[in-house]
C-alpha cells in the first residue's frame, strides 16, 4: 500500500519534468515514424527501433543504413561515433544512479539525451523516492518515443500538421537546462568549455562529425584544469 | 538487404548504443569506490554537456545562407529571457517554441 503511495507520487513528480519531452517527441518521433514510411518500412521498424535503440538521431541515421548495402562493420563504427556522448552521461549519473536496486538496468538502457538532462539536473523533493522519480522520467520518455514513432508509421505522410519548428523545443528544454547549470556554478569554467569546445569543433569538423572530437577536448580541458575547476566549487 | 541482414543491423545499432550507455557502469561498479578523477568528472561534466547539447540542437543552422540563424538566435533570446524572469521551466520552454514557431512560420 505504502509502496503503491511512493509510486504515485513520483509518477507525479516525474511527470511534469517531461512535459516538453512529450511534445518534443511526439513531433520527431512522428517525423522518424513518417520518414520511415515513406522510405517503405512497415510502422513495426519505427516501432520496434524505438523500443531496442531509443535514441533518435542513430535512428534517423539508420534508415538509410537499413537502405543502403549490407555493411556491419561500418553501422557499428557509425553508430558507436553517433553514440558515443552517452559515455559522458553515464559518468556523469554513475553516482546518482547507485543504490537504486532493479531499476537501475532500465535507467541505464534508457539514458538519452533528455532522459539524462532531467535526471541529472531535476531538484527531485526529499520526500519522493529518487529511483522512482527517475525511472518514471525514464518510462514517459521512452512511451512518448516509441508511441510517436509507432503513430508515425502508421499514418505516413497522410498526416499533415502545420507543426514547423516544433522540434525547436529540444533546443529550448536544453537552454533552460544550461542557465539553470549557469546559475549553479560559481565560476562558469565548464559551461564555457562546453560551448566554446563545441563551437570550435564544428567551425573544423562540420555538423556530422564534430561531436567526438568535441567530447575529446572536453576532456582534455576537464583535467588540464582540474585544479581551478575544482577550487571554483559549485558543481553539483 | 535480405531481412536476415536488416535484423543484423538493426542489433549492431542496438548493440552499440548500449555499449555506450552500459560501460561506465560496468567499469565502474556499485560495489568498488569510484576513482577520484572520474568522480571529480562526473560533476564537472554536466554543465559542459548541456552547453555542447544546445550546440549539437544548432548544429545545422547556417549563419552565410538562409534566414543566417536569426530566428534561432532570437527564440533562445527570448527562452532565455523567460526564464531569468520567471524560473518556470515549462512557461520557458514553451515561450521559445511558440515564438520559434511563429518566426520559421511566418516571419522567415
């Protein structure tokens, strides 16, 4: 009973947090579903990605792999580099993650961009359950993923909806995410790597390939300045 | 591509994407005491991820042609704005999108 109450509630709490989620995803995912569609896959590809790979850029990418001649090796050096930025998140959730018993399979399976963003950055309430709160951020993301995409398919391009600039609510949700990190920080060493080793990466790399590099220099910069990073405090 | 050869590439997307969700984890276990520097990483890292994911969002905008970025620049404006003012993350969001909207729609 207790139980079911501690779940209620984090379903509540988790809820609102992926709002913009929701729309966000429905509007891709949809686009994904329809984009694949119209290249003459079945709903139950879109449907059936979503669910196993849930992360939307390596599954746009995938459809022309699933189009274009067999070529394994090459998928998996493409999705690995397309991947990779997932092995900052995990670093990043490794100790917030912890102690979160069966759950902890699931929250890593489905540790996308916005399902990290939330879950790293929620002030999740001393009195909701945290492994709940974010397996639940965890779920809705991956419902309205693979519910869009599935809807998508199915409906094809016979669905017309004047939603241009709807997937700006990614960007948005991201934005507010950074200022809210901004206001956190003391110093603003890392927010600023951030930016400036991404602007610079894809001055030079160009938008299909600069993000491992990218994570590259981030790195580099993390621990050549580890020592004024760290006096500057205020990291969460 | 047979069905047997999509169902192949499918797995190795599947496959590959859980590696890189999976191995942090795996390297560094519950049960072991995770290491200074990666610990140390681990708070330093979000805020330079979130500034790289709002880059990755832009990544195609191009500032020489087109519209040059301006309805991109002016709705993170106006996100940003928004929420200096009123903290909500959701009212935020949505004033930068609805007014994103408006510009690609009807402006641009």
């Amino acid at each position: 009973m207790q139980q079911k109450g501690m779940r209620r509630r984090a379903l509540a709490a988790a809820f609102p947090y992926t709002i913009p989620i929701f729309a966000g995803f429905w509007f891709l995912g949809m686009t994904y579903g329809i984009y694949m569609n119209v290249s003459g896959f079945g709903f139950w590809y879109p449907m059936l990605m979503s669910l196993t790979i849930f992360g939307g850029s390596l599954e746009f990418v995938a459809v022309s792999m699933l189009l274009a001649p067999f070529a394994p090796l090459q998928t998996f050096l493409m999705a690995l580099m397309i991947q990779a930025r997932h092995l900052f998140y995990g670093i990043a959730m490794l100790e917030k993650y912890k102690n979160t018993g069966w759950k902890r399979f699931y929250l890593i399976f489905g540790l996308c961009d916005e399902t990290f963003s939330i879950n790293c950055a929620a002030q999740i309430p001393p009195d909701i359950d945290r492994g709940w709160f974010m397996f639940f951020v965890t779920l809705l993301d991956q419902i309205y993923w693979v519910s869009g995409s599935t809807i998508g398919g199915l409906v094809g391009s016979l669905f017309t909806f004047n939603t241009e600039g709807l997937d700006f609510v990614m960007t948005a949700m991201f934005t507010v995410i950074f200022l809210e990190q901004w206001r956190k920080e003391k110093k603003h060493y890392t927010a600023l790597i951030g930016i400036g080793a991404s602007v610079v990466c894809l001055l030079i790399f160009g938008p299909d390939s600069f993000l491992v590099p990218t994570m590259a220099v981030i790195l580099g910069l993390l621990t050549i300045f580890r020592k004024p990073v760290e006096r500057a405090g205020g990291l969460i | 591509m047979s069905a047997v050869q999509q169902v192949i590439t499918i797995g190795v997307c599947v496959f590959a994407t859980m590696l890189t969700r999976f191995l942090p984890f795996f390297i560094f276990s519950e049960k072991r005491p995770t290491p200074r520097y990666i610990q140390y990483l681990g708070h330093a890292l979000p805020a330079a991820i979130f500034g790289m994911l709002v880059i990755y969002c832009l990544k195609n905008v191009s500032l020489l042609s087109g519209s040059h970025g301006l309805p991109e620049l002016l709705a993170i404006l106006v996100t940003a704005a928004m929420h200096l003012w009123k903290r909500q993350m959701l009212l935020s969001i949505a004033a930068g999108t609805v007014c994103y909207m408006l510009l690609v729609q009807m402006v641009f």
